[in-house]
C-alpha cells in the first residue's frame, strides 16, 4: 500500500473538548478518539485549525498528540498538523517534534504574511526536503488570505513525489481543484476541506475529505465518503444531503464553535472554547438542537 492510500477516504479534523475551567479534558479526549475509530473513520487528524491549536500551549498540544496516540492504539492513522508562516520555526517544529507514532503531516499553507506563489513553493520544499513522514499540503485562504495556485500545487506534487502526497482544498474553487485533478501524477490526493463540497469533489476525482461534521456525526460522514468513492451515487447524494442543513449550520458563526455545540447537544463534550474564540448565540444553538433531531 503506497503511503497516500492511508489518507483516501474520511479524515476528521478532531476537535479539543474543554473543561469549564477552559484546561483540556482529556478523559473526553479520549472518548471521542475511540469513538471516531468505532464508526468508521479512516484517519486522525490531530492539532488542525478545529482543535483551537493557536490557543494550545506547546504543552497542551504535546498533552493532545500523547493522549490520541495512545487512545488510537494503531488502530488508524494519525496525521498531525505541524504549520505557520515562519518557515524556519516550521521547520525546527518538524525537528523537534515526535512523530515516531505519526503516519503523516498537514502542513497549513503560511499565513498573514502572504507570500508569492515562488515563496509558497520554496516554504513547501524547505518543508519537504526535511521531512521523513508524507506531507499534504493545506489550501484554506479564507483564513491564510492566499492561495496555493493549481500550478504551484502541482509543482511540488511532481517535484516531491512520494513526500507531498496530496492537498486538503478548501479554496471553493472548482476549477482550480479540477486542474490539479486532471494534471496531477498519480498517488497524488485531492481531498476535501469543506464538509459542504465533498460530495460534488469526490464526483469530480477527488479522494475524500478531512472533515469536521465528522467530528459529530463520524459514522454517516463515513458512509457517504465511502459510497461516493464507491461511485454509489444515489446513496451518497442521500446522505449529503441529510447532513447538508447541518453542515451550513455549524459553520454560521465559524469553527469550531458551530460542531462543539452540536457535540454539546448530543452528550459528548462541554460547550467551551478557548478566546479570541466563543461559543455559538443562544439562537444557532437552538437550530443546531432542531437539525440533530433529525440526525437521530
């Protein structure tokens, strides 16, 4: 099995359940972790945007990475997060880091400070050059407010085959995916970074998605990953669609406030965050209570 085969199907991007006292709860960490793995998802991914991770101390994310790992017992792969926007810091974070019970690396594209589409590409070979775990790259601009461009992520697909295995799209824009679809070398993953667009990505080529409904609803997100990659349309177009009011509600007032809400409802965490970050108002609280019903 080639390495990117690890992550086609439905990665969850795992949240980080607080106590009320905002300190992380491990035990639920725990739980949610067993629980993913029990309905159906393919992989884990760890210190991502929806674990809060620029809120997360170098201890915090050190405690996180142990307590997945052990809870994870092999039983799926892990993907870790490990991103920024100074290239050097990122570097020496893949260094240090250990990543002995790791499959794989996320690696956000640089923020902020947005960079050439030459700067991005260097950042990514610096990064690659390095690494002895896969790397996926991660296209999200509406947080980094730049855009890795068709020609750039197929550049370093072509350039590092075999460590940047594939991209998480979160870009919406369908063109660009389906260049990087039509021209990529082959291993190389698209997978989605929008709950919403999964399913017409999947339909387009694409390999599956790193999700965040997921973290709340694991098992159908699963079986509609899995039934479209299967070209079972009908029934993935199914399930999309009962998922579909959900996935526009949890992110009415960004992420992950909407899906904690939605964990909180269901038994599963408290509803706390980390600031700058707060919860969803009382009212989207309440729609998300009303769609869950509907999700029983």
């Amino acid at each position: 099995m080639a390495e990117s085969d690890l992550f086609r199907g439905t990665g969850v991007a795992m949240i980080t359940p607080f106590q009320l006292d905002g300190e992380i709860d491990f035990d639920r960490l725990m739980i949610h972790t067993d629980s993913l793995i029990d309905q159906g998802t393919g992989y884990l991914v760890v210190l991502g945007t929806t674990a809060e991770t620029p809120a997360l101390s170098a201890r915090d994310k050190e405690d996180v990475i142990s307590c997945v790992v052990n809870a994870c017992g092999h039983r799926v792969p892990i993907m870790l997060g490990l991103g920024g926007n100074d290239t050097r810091a990122v570097v020496e974070a893949i260094k240090k880091t250990d990543t002995r019970e790791i499959q794989g690396i996320l690696s956000v594209s640089p923020y902020y400070n947005k960079p050439s589409q030459e700067g991005i590409y260097q950042h990514y070979a610096a990064i690659a050059s390095l690494s002895e775990l896969p790397v996926m790259l991660y296209n999200v601009p509406g947080r980094t407010a730049s855009n890795i461009s068709s020609d750039t992520a197929l550049r370093l697909a072509s350039d590092f085959k075999g460590t940047i295995i594939g991209v998480k799209e979160a870009s919406g824009d369908f063109e660009q995916v389906m260049e990087i679809l039509h021209n990529r070398p082959e291993g190389f993953l698209v997978v989605s970074g929008d709950d919403a667009i999964t399913l017409p990505m999947i339909a387009a080529g694409g390999d599956g998605a790193i999700s965040v409904i997921g973290n709340a609803y694991p098992a159908l997100t699963s079986l509609m990953v899995a039934a479209a990659l299967d070209g079972a349309y009908l029934k993935a177009r199914e399930l999309h669609y009962l998922l579909f009011p959900m996935m526009k509600a949890i992110f009415k007032e960004g992420n992950p406030a909407g899906v904690k809400a939605a964990m909180e409802i269901r038994g599963e965490i408290k509803n706390v965050l980390r600031l700058p970050l707060i919860p969803v108002t009382s009212e989207l609280y309440q729609e998300i209570a009303r769609l869950d019903k509907l999700l029983q």
